[in-house]
C-alpha cells in the first residue's frame, strides 16, 4: 500500500524544510511505501533548488518542475497527474495545514474499509480580515445559489483521496480549473473532517485573484449569469411594451396629454434595449461553451520531471 504525498510551491521556500520534515516523519510512522510528489509552479525564489536538494537525498521525493506559473489549481492536477500511490494525500506546504493530519485523515479514510473514496478537510473557523471572513462565505453561498453545486462552505486544499477518484478527477478536461467543484462534482463518496488551519498572515491571494476565483468559479458551473441578462433583456422587453401600451390607452380613451415625441423614443430605447440585452445573452450561453472548449490549451507544461 504506496502513500503518494502530492504539494505544489509557489514562493515556498521559508516553509520547505520543515514541511518535508515534519511530512515524511509522518508518514513513515503509516507506512514506508510512499512517495512525496512537490510541484513547482513557476515559483522565482528558491522552491525548486530545495526540492532538487531533497530528491538527491531521498529516492522517494519526486519534482515535477512547470515550465511557468500555471496557478495552484493547476499545477495540482500537475501533481496529481504524477502520482502513483493507491492514496494519494493532498496538503499544501505553507504549513497552515499541519502536515501531521496525514494521521487523522488516514484513520478517518480507513473507518469504513474502503468505502470513503475522498475525506477532505473543512476549515474550523475562518480566520484573516473580515473582508475575507465575510467574503468567503458569500462566495460560497453564491456559488451554491448559483450553480446548482452543493459545496460545503471553506473546503480546504488537504485531503486523502482513493485511486479510482483521483483518476476520476483527472479525467475532468476543462481549462479553466475551480478544483473546489471539480472535486465536488466527480462523485464517489466523500466525506469531510473540520481541521484548524494556521494563519500565517497576509494571504498569497489578492482581492483581485480572489474575485477572478470567483467568477472563474460560477462561470465554470453555471451558466446562470448570461441566463439573468437574457431574463432581464425579456424583462424590460415586457416592460417596454405595457408602457408604450398604456400611454396608448391614455392618449386614445382618456385623451391624455403626452409630450410630443416621447412615447415613441422612450418605447423604442427601452424595447429595442430589452430585445438586444436578450439576443446577447442567448448567444453568450452558446458562445461561452464553445469558446471554453475550442482552445483546447494544456492544463500545464511540464518543463522537468524529476525522479529516480
């Protein structure tokens, strides 16, 4: 029974060393077949020189270096691509997920001999500012409104994963990743365990990465956003029309004084508006489906793949 360990690096040198510790302590008090997966993402300190250092002294570390950054979710699929283990254990190395839960996770994995194909960890209590406090539960509620996905709210990177789902997993071809639901979405029965998750300050995610994530993430489920433009278009289509007819009735049966020119201009704008409002939304369903599947782009490149 082989442990793969799979962890991507993004500017991760000041936590590597003691993550590699601290992880393959771990996991050889589990078994001593296992395999440590570290994926550089382009990272431009020096992740991949310390990688390099711990695969020439251990011949269960292998690096499987990008040819750039890719972003996280990607360069998991990267890792997860690369591993070969019957389970595969997914942490990320910053340490604000102890690299010791390998154990509560490979206890809970093993409860139901076989039966749990994924237990993923859900963040205790959300910590940082109260932007990111409020924000992340938002998304997670918006999300869920909007596609039709019922994620449970703060999944977190680390998780123990059967083969059968990871191959599952990276079946999934889409370019544009939101591992949250991909995970979700690829089924067998999974099971979450709450986890405290250390903060060590300032996130690597900007608000702006943040709300990319975002609608990176609604998009990539739902087409629910293009379908409230056409709604709206057809909306104020109705709405145009009820005007322009009650200002009719008005102007014919109770012999109502209307500003020349009006009704004509305001029925037109609004009508004409609603109509082209509903036509670019019906395209954009379509168009954003094809546009997502005709570039055809890898998920990553593969610059070095280190192993022995």
């Amino acid at each position: 029974m082989k442990i793969s360990i799979v962890s991507t690096m993004y500017m991760s040198e000041k936590y590597l060393h003691a993550f590699y510790q601290r992880i393959s302590q771990s996991v050889m008090k589990i078994t001593n077949e296992y395999e440590i997966v570290l994926v550089n993402d382009g990272s431009p300190d020096k992740s991949l020189d310390i990688a390099l250092k711990f695969f020439k002294e251990n011949d269960k570390v292998k690096v499987v270096d990008l040819s750039r950054n890719f972003g996280h979710h990607k360069a998991v699929m990267a890792g997860l691509q690369h591993a070969v283990g019957e389970k595969v254990f997914l942490i990320d190395c910053d340490l604000e997920e102890a690299p010791e839960l390998i154990f509560d996770f490979y206890e809970e994995f093993n409860k139901k001999n076989g039966a749990v194909d994924s237990v993923f960890g859900v963040q205790e209590l959300r910590k940082g500012s109260w932007i990111q406090k409020v924000g992340g539960g938002v998304f997670y509620k918006m999300f869920n409104l909007f596609s039709g996905v019922n994620l449970e709210a703060n999944p977190l990177t680390v998780r123990m994963m059967s083969r059968r789902y990871v191959n599952a997993v990276l079946l999934h071809q889409e370019t544009e990743l939101f591992m949250a639901g991909i995970l979700h979405i690829t089924g067998f029965l999974q099971k979450s365990i709450t986890v405290k998750k250390d903060y060590k300050g300032e996130s690597a995610y900007s608000f702006r990465h943040r709300v990319s994530l975002m609608v990176k993430g609604v998009t990539a489920f739902s087409s629910y956003p293009l379908k409230f433009i056409f709604y709206i278009g057809i909306l104020m289509s109705i709405s145009a029309f009820l005007l322009g007819t009650f200002l009719f009735m008005k102007k014919v049966f109770l012999n109502g004084q209307i500003e020349p020119g009006w009704t004509s201009l305001m029925v037109s704008i609004w009508f004409i508006g609603g109509l082209l409002l509903a036509g670019l939304g019906t395209v954009g369903i379509y168009l954003n489906k094809v546009y997502n599947e005709v570039k055809r782009r890898p998920l990553y490149i593969v610059r070095d793949f280190y192993k022995k």
